[in-house]
C-alpha cells in the first residue's frame, strides 16, 4: 500500500503529463498534468477509457484542431501500432489555447505505450527568438560587410596605437595599396611612407605630413586634409574614437574638382559660344570702374545682329547657332588682349575696350565689326548673310558707373538700329529722353484696347466718274494722356512688339461695323500691317469680321504696302489669292516709293494702285513728278487695275489727275479724315444727292 501511494505522488509531481495505455487502447494510469494539458474536467476520464472515446472528448475540448477526431485517432493508433520494438518515438500536436504539446510514447510488453506529454511552447518561442536574433546578426554583419566595401569612399580604422584594425576596399582602390599593407596589424607611417614613394603630394614633405597627423591624432580633433597622388585629388577626413583610436575616409574627388570648376566657368560664359556672358561682363566693366574715376579711357560697345530672327525662324536653330557661333569668332578676331568680348543672350554681344586713347579707337573696331559680319557666311551649303549694329558709350566722358555706360551703350544701339542698321552710333545727350518716350508709347499701347483710347476716323474717296464717295479709308487715332498720339508715332513700336496684330484686328471688325451702317455700297479700305499676316488665319479673321458685321465682302479694300510681298512672298501671295477669291478688293498701297513695285504688279493682280502722296506736292512744279503719275496711271489701266491719287490739296492738282485718268482722289481739297457721325452725314447727303440725280435723268 505505502508503494502504491508513493508511485502516485511521484506520478502527481512529474513535471509533464503521464499516461499509460494497454496493447488494448484502454488508458490504464494518467497523472494531473495530463488532464490539465488537455483540458479535460477531473471525472470525465477513468480506468478503461477506450482511446477513441478520449480523442473524442479531447477534440471537443478543442484539442488538435487542424485534424478531425476520427483522423486523428487513426493517426495516433497507427503511430502506436508501429513503435512496439521498445524505442521512444516522438511527434507534436497542438491543443487548445494554441500551446504545443510534445509528446513521446514507448511500449511495454507488460503495460502497453508509456507515454509522456509536455508542454514545449515557451521553449519553442526561446528557440525561434535565439535563432532570429542568430540570422538577424548574421543579416546585420552582411549588410556591413556590404557597406563598408560597397560606398563610395574609401574607410580604414586604426587602434589608439595607429596600428590597422580594417581598411575597405575602396581605400585599397584608392591608394593601389600592396596586400601586405592592407593586413591588421599595420603602423599608419609605414601606409604613409609607402603611399609618398608612390607620388603624393600634401603641399609639403613626408615628414611635414606625418607630422600634422600625429598633431591631429594627438588633439583628438576632426582634421581634413586634400592631397595629390597620380594627378588625382583625394579628400582625407579624420574622426577621432573614444578608445584613442580613429577612423578615417578617404575620397577621390578629382572628378567633383573638376564638375566644380565646369560649374564655375559655365556659370560665367555662354554655353554655345564659351564667350564670357552678362555676369562675367559686368564683373570686368565693375573692375574697370577705378580706372574710368582716375580719368582713364575706356570703351562699351553693343553690338546686335541684323537678321538674325529672319534666318533663325526660316532656317531653323540649328542654322541659326551656327551663325552666333561663327559671328562670335568673327567678332573675338577684332578685338585686342585686354578687351572683353561677351555674349549678353540672343543675337546680343557687348565688347568693352580697355583701355584706349581715343573714341576713334572704338569707331575703328565697331568699323571692323561691322564689315566682318557683313561678310557672307557659308553654312549647311547655304549662303547666309546679316548684319551688325552697334552702340558705343565712352567713358568717363559718357559715364564712369557700369550701370550707366551700358545703359548709354544700349541707347546707342538703339539709334544705330533706327538709323537703317549694319552702322555704329555713339551715345548723345538726349537719346535717353527718346527711348523713355517709346517705353512709354509701348506701355500705353499694351493697355489702349483695354482702357478704350482707340478710335477710327474716315476720309472719303471721291470716284471722279461716279461724281461721289466710293470709297472710305479707316485711319487709326489713338487718344492717351490728354493728346493724340501720331500713328506715325506708335504704329511702329505696334509692330516691333506685335501689339498691331491685336490693334489690327480691332481696326479690321470696327471698320467692318461701321461701314454695314453706311448707304450704297460704299466700300471701306483698311491698312494691314506685314505682321498681320504672320497670323496664319488671317484670311479666317477677315471672313469672321465679314460676317459679324454682316457686309459682303466686296465693300471691303485691304490696303498693303510692296513689303508685304518682300519676306514669304509664296505664303502671302497665297493668303493675298484666299482673301480676293472671297470677293475682297486688294490695293497696293504707296506705290512708287519701294524698289520692286512693277515686278509686285506681275506677281500679283492687284484692284487698285493708290499713288503716294509724295508726288502730288511737286506735281505742278516738277515735270517728272508728272510723268511718274501719269505713267502709273496708265500702267494700272492697261493692267485693269483702278488708281487713287493721294494728297490732293488743290484744284490745280485735280486737274492735272482727272486729266491723266485717275479713277478716284483722296484729299484736304475734297475732305480731312472724319468722325463717324460727320461721315454718315456726308454719305447721307451724298446719297439723296445721288437719287435726285437718278431721278432727274429718268
């Protein structure tokens, strides 16, 4: 009795479930820890419980979930049945709660299948965490591997004895460091001797540089420091460690030096050309302000390219480069050693001349400029040829401040370009006045059509045959700061900026407005600039303003002048046919004054030729005034084409014209340009006096 009782306290106190099952499948003996493993309630097993009946009551404890009851009572009979030579066989199983249960059966002859269960979750969870932490360390020191030896920079530690602890293998690559000097062990002054053998250069001897570093190894401070090995430049760092030692990097930056220097000079000279540009040039001319205040001479000139647009828009850029680059090389021969020759942007240069004697000396070079650009160049098998400008400022006399020789260098090349272009201006007293009058002219201009300041006034067209208005031209006023502004006066400044495009089509639809109110079928004649037909829908915006207005298109006249037909001759011969196809009467206008007038004629058959005004003044005085209008009169009837003769102002002139055959005057005799209600009262009265005449005659 006592054996049994000490059997089942040793049984109760193992520290894992205990059973035993008969060849039988019957539990036999179990202890606490077995029903604590498996949930199962303190009745609910006994002697004799067949197998089945316990895998059944354990699978509803949710026990072994991933398996029905009936499988894995299959499973655990046939693992049973198959271990019955005396060895001890394990397997694992999960129970409720998720714990994993180990179990571990060996059979008896005399009892059957001992088996033991314990519960090996947490130790499970230990061992994966050890095994984590194992491949983590191991991830973690391929990682360093791999970054040591993989960035950019060559690394190498040294101990608080300067002996090598670990070097990279970019600071191998760096210095070509033997093997034997790359091993652990090695003194830092054996690496530094051998690498001064080799060619290093720190500005100073070996001894100087070993010196510095002891010094920075002794200070325990961060050093920096840039030699020269092999016509490479290598940046060395040294960072100090708390134990004595240090670490240093090592990196080859010839390649950054020389982007640097790259950046440096790019940022001051022009990418296509390698000329110094804007910031350069106004470094130099800061530089040359000292001299000027000492009364020293010195010499800015502007220099601009004539056509140069011209050839970039028709040519292409890649043509169009070509030539700043050849026009740079031409403009660097005609310079001197201590002149400044730069690119500004564009097709713009500027040359400052220092020093100098005289202005003559700048005349002479802006001479020479002029007549090198001038010179025909050779490019892509074609012939090219342009021009130069340019304005010269003289200082001290035209200023001694940059800001203010550049300035007066501008002006002046602003008069030069006025002046018919390929020729050099000096910079006068006054020409300052001139261009803040067109800078004012042209902001108004950009604000005229919103602010409402344009209007059209209209002179009449007497047809000699007809005995009354035919015709009426819309002339352009624009009223701005309490005066009227000339259109000789803005007209030009519209179209050198573009602005006429806009102001033109405002003219054109205005025109066509007012002209549908108008009695008969008096026409309307409206000036179009060349500018206007770089608009490629320009003959869309006739047919648009047409039709707003509701007008046929036979009581509109566009006037142009021959230098329309001067550039794109094919595209606005085609635009001239679109529009005259429509019904649009198209009139040549000022003719007689340009160089090609009668080959224009041929080109194109124009309605009407109107005779510039500058003819009519010496009509009467000049015999060949006379002859002139006399020969284009018959010219245009002999071609089909109607004529006007502008500026007649007396009677005697008149005469002279009615007598010649011109089929319509225009004039002060007959009447100054009118505002619209002053026009509509002439036509109305024009047109009663037309009826009466019908009237009478019938």
């Amino acid at each position: 009795m006592a054996e049994a009782l000490l059997l089942d306290a040793a049984l109760e106190n193992i520290p894992y479930g205990f059973c035993v099952w008969s060849p039988q499948f019957r539990l036999m003996m179990w202890n606490k820890h077995y029903r604590d493993i498996y949930g199962f309630p303190a009745d609910s097993i006994y002697r004799g419980m067949s197998l089945e009946e316990v895998v059944q009551l354990s699978a509803q404890l949710g026990n072994h979930p991933d398996q029905a009851s009936e499988e894995f009572y299959e499973n655990y009979t046939a693992d049973l049945l198959s271990n019955r030579n005396g060895a001890r066989t394990k397997s694992q199983e999960v129970v409720h709660g998720g714990r994993i249960i180990e179990t571990a059966h060996v059979y008896s002859e005399a009892l059957g299948w001992v088996v033991t269960h314990e519960d090996i979750t947490d130790e499970i969870a230990r061992t994966e965490v050890v095994q984590k932490r194992k491949l983590e360390l191991e991830r973690q020191n391929i990682r360093l591997d791999a970054a040591v030896n993989n960035i950019s920079q060559g690394l190498c530690m040294m101990d608080a004895k300067g002996r090598l602890v670990i070097c990279n293998e970019p600071y191998a690559r760096i210095y070509n460091l033997p093997d034997h000097l790359l091993k652990a062990g090695t003194q830092l002054e054996n690496i530094l001797g051998h690498l001064f053998d080799m060619g290093m250069s720190a500005g100073g001897t070996r001894e100087e540089y070993i010196a510095w570093r002891r010094d920075v190894i002794a200070r325990r401070e961060y050093g920096k420091n840039i030699h020269e090995l092999n016509n490479r430049t290598i940046m060395m760092q040294h960072h100090p460690m708390k134990d004595g030692g240090w670490v240093s990097t090592h990196e080859d930056i010839t390649e950054q030096r020389q982007n640097e220097a790259r950046i440096r000079h790019l940022a001051r000279h022009d990418a296509l050309t390698d000329l110094p540009n804007r910031i350069e040039f106004l470094e130099q001319m800061a530089k040359t302000e000292a001299g000027l205040s000492r009364g020293e001479m010195a010499a800015v000139l502007y220099i601009d390219l004539d056509h140069f647009k011209a050839v970039n828009d028709t040519l292409g850029h890649a043509v169009g480069d070509e030539v700043i680059k050849q026009a740079s090389a031409r403009l660097w021969g005609t310079t001197r050693e201590t002149d400044v020759l730069a690119r500004l942007g564009g097709d713009e240069f500027a040359l400052l001349m220092r020093p100098i004697d005289s202005a003559a000396d700048a005349a002479k070079v802006a001479d020479r400029i002029i007549k090198a650009i001038g010179a025909p160049m050779h490019i892509g098998g074609q012939q090219i040829e342009i021009g130069a400008s340019v304005g010269i400022a003289v200082g001290p006399g035209d200023g001694v401040k940059t800001d203010t020789l550049v300035k007066n260098a501008d002006l002046a090349l602003y008069k030069a370009k006025s002046e018919g272009r390929s020729t050099y201006h000096f910079f006068e007293t006054g020409m300052d006045a001139d261009l803040q009058s067109r800078r004012s002219i042209e902001a108004g201009l950009r604000l005229a059509l919103q602010r409402d300041e344009l209007r059209l006034v209209f002179q009449p067209l007497l047809g000699l045959a007809e005995n009354r208005v035919t015709c009426v031209e819309a002339l352009l006023r624009w009223d701005h700061e309490g005066r009227t502004i000339s259109p000789t006066e803005f007209i030009p400044i519209a179209e050198e900026t573009g602005l006429i495009v806009a102001i033109g089509e405002w003219v054109l639809r205005e025109a066509c407005k007012m002209a549908a109110t108008w009695p008969g079928d008096v026409r309307v004649a409206v000036n179009l600039s060349p500018i206007q037909f770089k608009n490629r829908d320009l003959v869309g915006l006739v047919k648009s303003a047409l039709s707003e207005a509701r007008m046929p298109a036979t009581r509109l006249e566009l006037e142009i002048t021959e230098s329309l037909l001067l550039a794109e001759n094919d595209t606005n011969l085609t635009a001239l046919h679109d529009l005259r196809a429509m019904g649009v009467r198209i009139s040549m206008d000022d003719f007689g004054t340009g160089y090609s007038s009668l080959s224009y004629l041929r080109s194109f058959p124009f309605d009407k030729i109107k005779i510039d005004r500058s003819f009519m003044r010496d009509l009467t005085s000049r015999g060949d005034s006379q002859a002139i209008i006399k020969a284009v009169i018959g010219l245009g009837q002999s071609l089909g084409m109607s004529t006007t003769a502008e500026g007649v102002e007396t009677e005697e002139q008149l005469e002279m014209v009615r007598a010649h055959g011109v089929s319509e005057v225009q004039g002060f005799l007959f009447s100054p340009p009118l505002p619209p209600a002053a026009l509509a009262n002439l036509l109305h009265s024009d047109a009663v006096k037309s009826q009466v005449g019908r009237k009478r005659a019938s």
